[in-house]
C-alpha cells in the first residue's frame, strides 16, 4: 500500500478530524482563557496586592547597554501564564468528567468459561443424578 493512500485513509477517518476540530477549539479556548486571565482576572488582583500591573512584574539581570537589550527575568508573566495553564487544566478536568459521566458503562458480562470447566461441570451433574 502506498504511502500516500495510507495517509488518505488516515486523515478521512473520523478521528483524525475530530481531533483537528479539537486542536483548532483547543486553540481558541486557549486564546479566550489567556484573555479572561490577562483583562479581567490579572488586574483585580493586582490592585488587590498594591496596584501592581503582573505583566511588569520583572527582574533585571544585566542592564541595556551600547546597543544591546537588557537581559530581563519576567516573572509576572510567568505568573500570568501559570494562571492560564490553571484555569485550562480545571477547565478539561471538567470537560473529561462530564464526558465521562454521560457515556454509559458498558454491563460487565459473565467471564467465558473454557469448554474443561464446561465438561467437569456436566460430568458432575450426571454423576449426581445417578448417584
């Protein structure tokens, strides 16, 4: 089978896209999160510890000099991204466990029991009707 007819076969399946529609939701929930967390969560809580803006929130390691950038350690924005991260994370959480309980469990059948059992299981029952 050629490649190219492996990868058709792959890419019309239904996983395949549903898996790009979740990548491409993702992506966007992934936008709005940053968003909620950046212009609506971020600035309470920064007036909240003193009016302090996280996004400024930074440490300078080597100052700028002829030419060159300083070197900055930003830790606001880090705070802002674990912020981010939280919020998705509780969010599929939530997401996975309402999927979870909506699907229906599957009845446990009755384990198979080999044909050996089976036939002991007869043989018993016939000795016990003759005896």
């Amino acid at each position: 089978m050629s490649v190219l007819k492996e990868f058709k076969e792959f890419a019309v399946k239904g996983n395949a896209m549903d898996m790009a529609v979740g990548i491409i939701i993702g992506a966007a929930f992934g936008k709005i999160v940053s968003s909620l967390v950046a212009d609506v969560i971020m600035p309470p809580i920064g007036i909240i510890v003193g009016g302090v803006d996280f996004t400024d929130l930074a440490i300078t390691l080597k100052a700028a000099s002829a030419g060159a950038p300083a070197v900055v350690l930003s830790y606001g924005k880090f705070i802002q991204t674990v912020v981010d991260f939280t919020i998705i994370a509780f969010a599929i959480f939530l997401l996975v466990k309402g999927m979870n309980t909506m699907r229906k469990p599957e009845p446990e059948s009755a384990p198979e029991v080999p044909n050996q059992e089976k036939l002991l299981a007869e043989i018993r029952d016939l000795l016990r009707k003759k005896g």
